[in-house]
C-alpha cells in the first residue's frame, strides 16, 4: 500500500503521538506492507547550515552533509511506525545500526523526493528486529539511501547464543571528541528531534537513564565529519555503515578511533580511556 505525503510532517506532533503509542506485543508480529512518498521535500537552508555546524561538517553552501537526510527520513519513519497496523511502539525502540549510501552529493537546488518503507524483520532472543529502508531522488536519479534498523524488546522464543566478544582492535590514528550538554540540544534544534533523553538530565532520568546522552546519528555524523574532513576524497560518492554499541552520557570526551585506507576507513568512538565502543563503523569510497 502507498501513501503519499503532500509535505514532510513535523517531527514534535509525531514525538507527542508516540509517546502514547503501544505497540500490540504480540512475539511474531506482522508488519504492514507500506511505502511513504513524499513528492517534494522542502530543504530549511538555516536548518542545514545548523546541522552542519553541530555535527563539524565544513558546509559549502551548496551541497547537503551526506548524513543531513536521515533528519528528514526519520520522520517518515515515524510516520509509518504511528500507523494503526504497525504492531511496535515507537517509544523504547533502540536503534542498532544505520547505513548511508551517497550516490553523490545532494544540491541545496536539487528538487528531491522521498521514500521510506519497511524492509523487514526477524525476531532474535533480544526481541524483533525490524529495517527502515528510505531513499532520495532528484528526478530519476537515485541520490541516496538510508537502512536502519532497530530493535523492540520482547520475549519471541528465539534461540541463539552468545557471541563472543572480539578482542578490541588497535587503530593507529585517534582524535579526541569533546561533547558538552549544550551540543546535544544543538542537535535537538538542528534536526528537530527533541527526544527529551536527549534535553536534560532529568528529562533522561525519567526515562530510565542515569544522565541525558547525546543523540547517536550524532555520533555518526560527527564521526563522518571529522574524517572527511580530513580524507576529502571520502566526501562525494560513499557508503557508512555504524552498530551502535553504548550510549554516549554528557558531558563527556570520546575518542575516534580510525585506521584510514585507499577506499575504506575503519573507525570507532570510544570512551575517553579507549576500551569502551560507543559505535564501530567504516566509511567507504563507491
């Protein structure tokens, strides 16, 4: 079934309707067969130009942070887990891993559209594990592409066993990453997703966490940053994929861990002592 969007949703209504939102807990549920279009996407210059900023992307003016659209994917994403038929609630959802594929870089003139779907599902011992597929076009050009997935825990029955923790890899390069509280609100205006485990320390307190953290496709975008930054010819046509591993508490300094190749840079964000992994990825020339 396709539903089609005349404009992108705003993120605070869905936020306010997913907190009330309950999932149907059944241990096999069945997702809804559905796609998003959303026909024209209206691209916030300020907001870019923000994103850019929070995240440490050298911004051009022209061309969109690669890691910018998963803002605006994301709210499609939450407009289908907001549908009756979706059996998940969005709310306690953790996010597992993201992947971006930039085809090349998307112009602040492009005139781009938007899809998102549900890719699938499987249920592990830890619950349902399901995939967010969304992509962006100008025209007929495939620009970009977003799979995430994330994980609603429940009992499912399903067996498997413990994984063995690889032994912590040794990266020859490392760069130091100080957040504070602020930057994590920063994000929160950039992007437009309040979570308030993101705003405050009580506000996460409530929530079930010992302090406010900050927002894992910030950690993301910030990762990527900082090595495009330095590896330019990383920045045009590529490919990012990250698991996130722990939560980053604020403030806090982290260090990025990275081991830098021809066409592949292996990374991680660690805690400042460099043992812990907040998440481990590897950014990729197509």
């Amino acid at each position: 079934m396709e539903r089609k969007l005349d404009k992108l949703p705003a993120l605070l209504p869905l936020l306010a309707r997913a907190a009330i939102a309950r999932g149907n807990g059944d241990a096999e549920p069945s997702f809804p067969d559905q796609l998003i279009t959303l026909g024209q996407v209206d691209i916030d210059r300020r907001a870019v130009a923000r994103y850019a900023q929070v995240c440490g992307f050298q911004h051009d003016n022209r061309t969109l942070p690669p890691s910018y659209l998963h803002t605006l994917a994301f709210r499609l994403q939450m407009q289908l887990m907001l549908d009756k038929a979706f059996p998940v609630a969005p709310m306690g959802c953790v996010h597992l891993s993201n992947r971006i594929v930039q085809y090349r870089a998307a112009r602040l003139d492009d005139t781009l559209s938007m899809t998102c779907r549900v890719a699938g599902h499987q249920l592990t011992p830890r619950g349902v594990e399901f995939d967010f597929v969304c992509e962006a076009h100008s025209g007929d050009e495939l620009l970009w592409q977003d799979f995430s997935s994330y994980l609603s825990r429940r009992k499912t029955g399903a067996s498997g066993g413990k994984r063995e923790r690889p032994a912590p890899r040794v990266y020859p390069e490392q760069l130091a990453l100080h957040l504070q509280r602020q930057t994590a609100r920063q994000y929160a205006r950039a992007s437009g997703d309040f979570n308030p485990i993101h705003l405050h320390d009580l506000s996460a307190k409530a929530l079930g966490f010992k302090r406010m953290v900050i927002h894992g496709m910030w950690s993301k975008a910030a990762c990527m940053a900082a090595l495009i930054g330095r590896y330019p010819d990383f920045g045009e046509a590529l490919s990012c994929h990250v698991e996130f591993k722990t939560p980053v508490f604020l403030p806090a300094t982290t260090q990025l861990c990275f081991d830098p190749g021809e066409q592949k840079i292996d990374f991680e964000l660690r805690d400042e002592a460099g043992r812990k992994p907040h998440l481990i990825g590897s950014l990729n020339r197509l």
